[in-house]
C-alpha cells in the first residue's frame, strides 16, 4: 500500500489573486504574444474635420468621398459622391464608416485582415493594410432609400401612363 503525505492548503491572502491573475497575465505575453493574439483586430480612425449628428449603422447607405491607398503610398481607388450600402463592403471600411459622422473628414487604418486579407484584390496585393481619407457626406437607411424609390416610380408611371396633361382619353399611349 502507498502512503500518501497531506499537505493542508492554506487559505490565499488578501490581494494575493490579484498578483496570479497579473503573474498569469505576464507569462502568457512573454510566451510570444498569446493574449495579444486573442485581442480582436480593429480600425484606426483619427479624425481630421469634426461632424455632428449621429453615426451610420450597417444596415445604412453611406455618401462619401474617399481616397485609398497602399503602404507605399500608392493610390489604388478613389471617388468623390460615392454610394456604399455598409453591409456590402470589407468589414474594416463598416467599422470605419460606424465611428464617423456627417460632415466629417476622418483618415482610416485598416489592417488586413478587416480589409481583403490573404487574397488579392485588383490593384490590392494580398495582406495589405488599407489607409482612406474618408469624407462622409451623408447615408440614409435602406428603408428611406426603399420609400424614396418607390416615390420616383410612381412619379415615372403616372407621367409615362396618362395622369399628366397628354395623356387624354382616346390620345395615343406613350411609347
């Protein structure tokens, strides 16, 4: 039979889990940068012109004028009244496009991976952060977008269908 040696545990001193959870905290990020690993990668926003009001969301439709370019400073697109529905483009321009405000001018890191990652996109080589100079003009939501177009079409069908002056009963129909 095996003996076995107790060893009474003794109760952890006040402040002494605070110390672990620092120890732990220390080894983890001299072990190579396993809890900076874990930190979720996020956009750099500096603001260069202030806006006001409220900021979009991802399911609004914004209005910008943007400027992006490479690490080498290359220029790979830009645009000026540019329509972005916010879920439709990388995941690093939404969360961009999420802290500003209409009226302003902002400049954007994007690291890669919330940009085109791996792949290559065009004049985008794969793994490059994307840096915008960035202008929000305006957005709107998709249901204002949705109401607006569907008062354009019922303006175009009743100047194309009779229910403007020429278009009399018996006149010929409008091609």
């Amino acid at each position: 039979m095996t003996e076995i040696t107790r060893v009474p545990l003794q109760p952890i001193a006040k402040g002494s889990l605070t110390k672990l959870w620092v120890g732990i905290a220390a080894i983890a990020l001299a072990a190579g940068g396993i809890a900076y690993a874990a930190l979720p990668t996020s956009v750099d926003v500096v603001t260069l012109r202030p806006g006001s009001g409220e900021s979009p969301t991802a399911d609004d439709v914004a209005l910008v004028n943007y400027k992006g370019t490479l690490p080498d400073g290359k220029v790979f697109d830009e645009g000026e009244q540019a329509v972005f529905p916010l879920s439709e483009v990388v995941p690093g321009f939404t969360k961009a496009l999420e802290q500003m405000q209409r009226g302003g001018k902002y400049k954007v890191e994007i690291p890669s991976e919330l940009a085109y990652g791996d792949k290559a996109s065009g004049p985008i080589p794969a793994n490059s952060d994307l840096t915008f100079e960035i202008e929000l003009l305006d957005f709107k939501s998709r249901a204002e977008i949705e109401q607006q177009q569907r008062i354009l079409q019922q303006l175009q069908q009743m100047q194309m269908g009779g229910g403007m002056p020429g278009g009399a009963p018996g006149a010929a129909p409008h091609p």
